[in-house]
C-alpha cells in the first residue's frame, strides 16, 4: 500500500510504456505506480494525498557535473551574483554586506556570473570594490579568469611589494612600483584563484554542516535532487569530506550524491590514488552518499583550462607520460573514470593514450564520462562512443559567449558545443552545470541555453540546428543522468521501483513561453518519497525549517537563486 498519492497532475515520467500520467503512488522512499486518478486513488488506501491541481510534475533534476560538497561547505558566507541584473547591482549588493559583515569574515562573489548578464556589459573595477569595501576585506571572482581582491584583503592576507608568488602558473598584477593592484590572473590556468581564496578564513564544522543544509535547500527548490560531484582545486579527500559524511551519517541529506576523487597534487596524482585506493571503493557508500569514481581531474598536465579570453592551453609534452600510469591503476582498480577535456585538440591526445591503456582492462564496462567538449568534433563523439564512454556537457560557453565570439568568431560560437552532434553520434549523454564557480547552479539556466540557444546576455549565440527540444533537455536532466552514476533503473525515472525523486513545478515546463524557462522553480520537491522543499499551494506540506544561518550570511538578506528574497 501507498504512503503518499500524488493525483490531479500532469506528470512527466519518461517510462517508455507511460510516458505520462496524472498520478502517483509512493511507497517506502520509491514509485509504486502511475497512472489515472481513478487507478492510483482506488488504491491508495491510508496514504496522505496531495492534489496538484494540474501542475506539471518531473523527475528529480541530476546535475552530472558539478561542485557540491565543496559549495556546500561555503554557501553560507557567499554572495551570490547569478541573477544580478547589473553591476551597479552587484556592487550596491557589496556596500550594503560590507555594513554587516564582522570583523574576521570576508565578503566573497565566488563566480556563477558574467559580465554578459550586467546592464553595463563590463566588468567591475578594483576601483569600484575598493571604494564600496574599504576596510571589509573583498574577494570577488569572475569565472576561473580572474579574480579581485580589495586594499583590505590585501592587507589581511599581508601581501604587499615583497610578496612572493608561490603559484605554479597565474600571477597578480602589479603596478609600476611592484605592488599588488588586487587583481588575480589566470594565464594560463586558475591556480592563484584557487589559492588566494584558500587563505580566506573558513567556517567551522558545525557552520559548514548548515550551510550545507541551506544549499541543499536551494537546489531542491529549484527541482534537484542528485549530482555528481567532481571535487575541485582544494577539496581534499577525506578531510573536506567530513561535513557530507556527518550529513549522510544523521540522515539529513536531501540531495543524493555520487562523488568522485581529483587529484591535487602535481606529479603526485599516482601517490594520491594509491592511498584513496586504500580508504574507499567505487560505489562504496548508500543511495544517498557514495563514491562513483576518479576525476574529473586525473593528473594536472592534462587539464586544459576553459579562460575563452585566453589562447587555448597546449598540453604539454610530458602529459601522456604521467597519464599513462594513473590510468593503468585506476582500470586496474576498477575505478570508473572521468576526465575535464574543453578542446579538440586535447582530446585527441587524452583519447589515444586511454584507448592504449583501456584496450585490455574492461574499460568499456566501466561507464567512463568525458567531461565539457565544447569543441569537439564528431569523430571525437563517436570515439568516445566506441571506448564506451559518455559525455557531461555543460552551459559554460553562455557565461563566456562574448570572450569565444571575440576570439574565434561569430561562426565558431554558433556551432560552440555541439549537443546535437553528439546525440547523433548515439553516445550516451548527459547535462549538467558545472557549478559554482564557472557557472551558475541554477538548472534552469542551463535548460534555457539548452533550448532558447541564448547566452546569459540574452542574445542567441547557438545556431538553430545545434538547440534542443524541451523534452530532449529534460531528458538530459533526469533519465539520461542515472548512466553516469551507474544507477540506470532506480532513478531518473517516474516508474516502479525507481526511487520517488520528483519536483512539482510552480509553471508547466512545456507550456510558458521560452524565456519563463529561465524562471522556473519548484513548488514542492520529493527525494525518497520524502518532502524536502513546499511553497505556495504546497506550503502546509513544508518540512520543519533550519535552523537559521549567522546573522551576517548573505544568504538570509539577498536570497539565492530559486530562494526567496527579504525586502
């Protein structure tokens, strides 16, 4: 028997023998059936029921590529600019913080934006956040391009002139006497980003464990309900992974989670893996909480940085030898892989040293995921199709349309990404966001690219042939997500047996006009049949609300993406 009935609804399910239905039966955390409102209400017994009132219900969103678990740990003292009409905005956002903000806390815009996306069409100046910070210290971060630190985090950081540099590549720009102007560069890669804002004070863990929380919370109000992590630039495996474990331990996860391992450091990446061998495996963990493999980054000299503003990166030459190694002991292992690849050119090298290395090591078996691609060609689709492997691919290219377009052309930009190439290629495919830093984790932006072709500055940058269809979109949101965690049959999926992850959405995905997309949040979000996110007609439905962020988060004053936001 059913514990919960959802009925009165237009529910997309994308089981191929009932592809839609008006309702649902839930039971123990998974689907029981869809179907009619007379089948499913004449069995539904004792079960709480809920009338949707004809709204449009979806499978729980999967984000295939993104950066939780580090993003979690941080939310809490982000501000975020994903939705800021305009500079101006975005800088009025900094002065009123800074009023707020104690002493020993910084302010950080850590990406998610683009200059694109402002009224203004520009970037701010050091200038400008100096003269709304003055004595708050600042980190402000535009994609992995660069990054700006005001006077006074300068100051708490103590660099000054005589400040060396220990960043591998990337540097700060100086004036003319030698000293920091608070701008960060990555030329050619993101390195001092990372690291300057690794210097940043921290939260502790029990901070972190509800700021965590609070963006969970904000993903399921936009419909989501299981990503994929890919670790990132200091995120250390196990010691940053407690806050997630703890989670996982207390039963509070609201977002299932498949993670896996990026090496951190250069030439070490062999020596990292061995020992991670000995802590974890892949698929070890719950449905909830579990490791799926290694990457995206597996050793740093075949990582090729995706700064469009920037000439593309030459992998260098010793790359295929420190690959070789670690791909023969994560095979070996039976650790599924997956790699950052942004450029054809790097793909065809990646490619020919893991066709060499996966020949007789099943690699084919292991649901191996390329990562990006955004100029690939059609035999690198279908090579990676013959190897068995899928493609994640992402929005990123809407925050950067203007800096492609500049530097490789009108025509380039409009066959940039080419999604329905790779749809053709029959390589298994999946959509994601690449969140947080280089672009928003709002899925519905991503699902408006995907569909309008329109960049973040509102304009069309993608040819009519390469944009999808809003079914083909969603699908790349939902069933097509569970390949890549190797969950293919318990979700993604409105149909039984598949566990009972499902957003109601506050507009008909299929109906608004193309830019509402763009818009889209949930009225009420389901993971495991549980209730993890009501509002509106649903609110009464709502679970018990955290417990409330530092006074001083950002979080509480000017909202999040899908959140709502105080006066």
């Amino acid at each position: 028997m059913p514990d919960l009935v959802l009925f009165n609804g237009r529910i997309t399910t994308f089981d191929p023998d009932l592809p839609e239905a008006t309702a649902i039966a839930i039971a123990d955390g998974k689907v029981e059936a869809t179907g009619s409102d007379q089948d499913i209400m004449a069995a539904a017994g004792d079960a709480v029921t809920i009338d949707l009132a004809g709204r449009r219900v979806i499978p729980g969103l999967i984000d295939s590529h993104t950066h939780i678990i580090r993003q979690g740990n941080n939310f809490a003292m982000e501000l975020r600019w994903d939705d800021v009409p305009s500079l101006a905005d975005g800088l009025a956002m900094l002065k009123r913080q800074a009023q707020r903000t104690p002493v020993g806390q910084w302010m950080r815009v850590v990406g998610g934006w683009s200059a694109d996306q402002f009224a203004e069409k520009r970037l701010p100046t050091i200038d400008e956040i100096n003269a709304v910070s003055p004595e708050v210290p600042v980190y402000v971060l535009h994609l992995y391009d660069r990054a700006w630190l005001n006077k006074a985090a300068l100051r708490a950081l103590g660099i000054d002139s005589h400040f060396y540099e220990p960043f591998v590549s990337g540097r700060l720009e100086r004036d003319e006497d030698g000293t920091p102007t608070g701008l960060a560069l990555a030329r050619p890669n993101a390195q001092p980003l990372y690291a300057l804002l690794d210097m940043a004070p921290k939260l502790d863990f029990e901070s972190q464990i509800l700021s965590t929380k609070h963006y969970f919370k904000a993903l399921n109000g936009l419909g989501l309900t299981s990503a994929l992590d890919c670790a990132g630039g200091f995120l250390n495996y196990p010691d940053d992974y407690g806050v997630i474990s703890e989670l996982n331990r207390r039963g509070e996860q609201t977002v299932r989670i498949g993670y896996q391992l990026f090496a951190q450091r250069p030439l070490f990446e062999l020596e990292d893996f061995r020992r991670w061998n000995d802590i974890v495996k892949p698929d070890q963990g719950d449905d909830y909480l579990k490791c799926v493999g290694a990457g995206e980054m597996l050793v740093a000299s075949a990582y090729d940085f995706e700064d469009f503003s920037y000439p593309r990166p030459e992998l260098p030459k010793r790359m295929e030898g420190d690959l070789r190694p670690v791909l023969e002991f994560l095979l070996e292992n039976r650790w599924p892989i997956r790699f950052h690849c942004t450029y054809e050119e790097s793909a065809h090298r990646l490619l020919t040293v893991l066709e060499e290395v996966g020949r007789d090591k099943g690699l084919e078996e292991l649901n191996w995921i390329f990562d990006h691609g955004e100029t690939i060609s059609e035999r690198t689709m279908e090579w990676v199709a013959r190897l068995g492997g899928g493609i994640s691919y992402q929005n990123r290219i809407a925050f950067q349309a203007t800096a492609y377009r500049d530097r490789y052309g009108e025509a380039a930009l409009r066959d940039v990404m080419p999604v329905r190439k790779m749809m053709a290629s029959g390589v298994p495919l999946a959509a994601g966001t690449d969140a947080t830093r280089v672009s928003s984790y709002n899925p519905w932006l991503a699902i408006h690219w995907a569909v309008s072709g329109k960049g973040r500055g509102g304009d069309v940058i993608w040819a009519a042939e390469n944009r999808l269809s809003r079914e083909d979109a969603l699908r790349h949101w939902t069933a097509a997500g569970a390949w890549f965690s190797r969950e293919q049959g318990r979700k993604g999926q409105l149909m039984p047996g598949q566990f009972a992850d499902l957003a109601v959405l506050d507009r008909d995905y299929f109906e608004v006009a193309e830019d509402e997309i763009a818009d889209i949040t949930a009225d009420l979000t389901l993971t495991g049949g549980k209730i993890v996110h009501a509002k509106g007609a649903f609110a009464n439905h709502a679970p018990a609300p955290l417990a409330e962020l530092p006074d001083w988060s950002p979080i509480p004053i000017f909202g999040a993406p899908g959140a709502p936001k105080a006066a």
